[in-house]
C-alpha cells in the first residue's frame, strides 16, 4: 500500500455505470446522477480514497480499490490494494455495482494503535508499523521488537518504556554515519546536506552515593529507588517497577538479592538490579562518542556531606571528572561537567565513586552528551 495522505468520508456511495472486466487496470465510471460529485479529486500530494466494490450478484465477493485521480464521472483507481481477508474477488464487475466508503483492515492497520499496557491493563498508544502487529522498532536480533512494558498513558514509545504520561520515547540515539558510496564524478550537492546527526544525551542507571535505605516489607518504591537489604552483602539495589504507576509494592518476604527475581510475593510485579558498593561501572556504546558533558543528576538529598566521584575512560577513569564534589544544592539537580575541546572518540565512560556521602541518601543517575560518529575502529 502507498504511504500517499488518505482521504476519508461518510456515507459516500454510487454505482458503476459500465462493467469492468478482471485485468489488473480498470477506470470505474460511476452513474451520472450527482453521487460521483461527492468522491475526492486526489491531487499530487494525495488525498487518496479506499473504496469496496459489491454487488448482489456475487454475495460473497468484495474488492477494494483506492482512487488516486476523478474526472467527473470517471475514477481512475488501483485494484486489490487491500487483501486483508477471505473474498477479495479478482474477477470483473456488473454495471450497478455497488462503490461505497467503508473501514477496511489495510486502512486502520497504517494508523498508530492504542495497546494494553502491562499491569494494570490501561491502554497506552504505541508506534506500530502498518500491518504489523508488533511495535516498529530496531532491534539487533530483529526488525521489528514485542512491545516494550511499563508505557504511560498517552505515550509514544519506539524501542524504548517509559511510565511517564504524554510523553515521546524514541530510546536511540542519533548516528553521524560514514559518507558512503557517491557518484563516480563527486559527491552530489544533497548528499552531505543528508549527512548529519545531532547531540545526544543519555542516563545510566540509579545509584546511591550515600547511605541508601534499607529494604522494607509492604512498601511502595518508585521506579529507581535504590535499597540495601537487611543483611548487607555489599551490593545496592535498583527498582523497576512494571506498571503503569511507576510503582513496586514489596511483600513480606524479603527478595532473593542477586537473582533479579521479583520483589517479595510481588503484589506489584517489579524487579531489584544489583549495583555493586562502592559505585564504580562501565556505560558501553554501540558507538563511537564524542563526549561534550558528563554530571550526576540528583533527584533526592539527605546527606549531610556530598560524594566525591571520577568519570573517565576504563583506562583513563579520571579524564573527565578527577575526585570533584558534587554541589551540595538542596532537593533535585543537576551537576555538570563540560568537557573540554580536543577530546578523542571513546567507546565506553567509567563512573566511580571515591567518597560516599555521609548521614543520609545521595540517589540520583550519572548523565552523559555528546555525539555519536560512525567511524572505522582499530581492532
């Protein structure tokens, strides 16, 4: 099917007024008694119609062709542009067929459909490709990827979750590709006007650069709430909750700490990743990354004292940030660190913590920006 701007009306019939046979191009030209006045004139940008062809004689047959172009009377049309189903007819048609406006499957499969969401069984709309049931997204195994858990209400979300309402999930990031193959005489003039890419700016996982809280029973967490459980084992836990609400309810038991499992008797269906104490982990890129800024954003403050941290490179983990303070700024912020000019391309960012903050929870996500590149990579 065209990927042409569909045109759509109520109630819209008329009738052939000449028969058609079954080849494949076939004008429909319609009784002259005002009806055909009511049909689209598609013009180049399109604005195209669907409409189904039946008449009695054949009960169990239908067609349906789109209207790319009207002439008065005359209709030129695409056949059998929508197949979706038993009794599509390939053969000819009477005069006094039947030409209506109908809903057909191949039309609503091209618009963004509403799907339940995990949990709570609240609808959230998601980006779908037409005619396909699955949620259009880049996956490295496959093209397209099941529908991702944990959608908001009213959110779009491409290869990616999100809790939030009303919001656009696109979960990639934009690629400057390599310039490839180009005309024998030069580069054409649009070709690098299509080369081109903008910033990015991503977030690792919650972690707790003080003294976080430890596991409770019958307690509601957010999405990114960050535990200890009650018999420490060095590790801190992240939250991410399954549903809608953006929250996890523990049961009575305590989790199985390390096994990613679901929380307790799991009222709520969540699951506690582990982190290990003190914080210090890689954040790997498909990528190359021309880093721009690296920080920490902090989204709850409780500590008397702020946690001093280095982010680099693996081999180099103070390139970036060397043993720096995080501001002591009440309540949520953002800290940021530019970067200089004349950094090199790397592959992956270190985030260490060197002191913990005292007295309380410093909870919180390190940030990373800058460009990703395309490049030839030594091996």
């Amino acid at each position: 099917m065209s990927s042409r701007p569909l045109n759509f009306a109520n109630n819209l019939s008329s009738t052939l007024a000449v028969a058609i046979d079954g080849n494949w191009e076939a004008d429909l030209v319609l009784t002259d008694d005002g009806s055909a006045d009511h049909f689209p004139t598609p013009q180049g940008d399109g604005q195209d119609m669907f409409v189904t062809i039946t008449n009695p004689s054949l009960p169990d047959a239908w067609e349906v062709v789109r209207i790319t172009a009207r002439d008065g009377t005359a209709l030129t049309v695409e056949r059998h542009t929508d197949r979706d189903g038993v009794g599509d007819y390939w053969g000819g048609w009477p005069a006094g067929s039947k030409i209506e406006a109908r809903v057909t499957a191949g039309v609503l499969k091209g618009f963004l459909q509403h799907t339940p969401s995990h949990g709570n069984g609240a609808g959230s709309p998601t980006i779908r490709a037409p005619g396909q049931s699955a949620v259009l997204a880049i996956d490295p195994g496959s093209t397209f990827y099941k529908e991702p858990f944990c959608t908001g209400n009213g959110s779009y979300v491409f290869n990616s979750q999100t809790n939030l309402d009303q919001s656009l999930a696109l979960g990639a990031y934009s690629v400057l590709p390599i310039l490839h193959s180009s005309p024998p005489d030069g580069i054409a003039s649009w070709v690098p006007s299509l080369n081109m890419a903008y910033e990015s700016m991503g977030g690792t996982a919650f972690v707790d650069l003080g003294v976080p809280e430890v596991w409770r029973p019958f307690t509601n967490y957010r999405d990114g709430s960050v535990v200890v459980p009650t018999a420490p084992n060095g590790k801190q836990y992240w939250c991410l909750a399954n549903d809608a609400a953006a929250r996890m309810t523990s049961g009575e038991l305590e989790p199985v700490w390390g096994e990613t499992t679901p929380d307790g008797s799991g009222f709520s269906p969540g699951h506690w990743f582990e982190m290990a104490m003190p914080v210090d982990f890689e954040v790997e890129f498909d990528h190359l990354l021309m880093v721009t800024e690296v920080g920490f954003i902090c989204n709850r403050r409780d500590a008397a004292t702020p946690p001093i941290v280095s982010i680099g490179t693996p081999n180099e983990p103070t390139k970036y940030v060397d043993q720096s303070s995080l501001a002591s700024n009440e309540g949520p912020y953002v800290h940021r660190f530019p970067v200089g000019a004349g950094g090199d391309l790397v592959q992956s960012i270190r985030f260490r913590l060197d002191s913990a903050s005292e007295g309380g929870s410093f909870l919180g996500r390190f940030f990373y920006r800058g460009f990703f590149i395309d490049a030839w990579r030594q091996e």
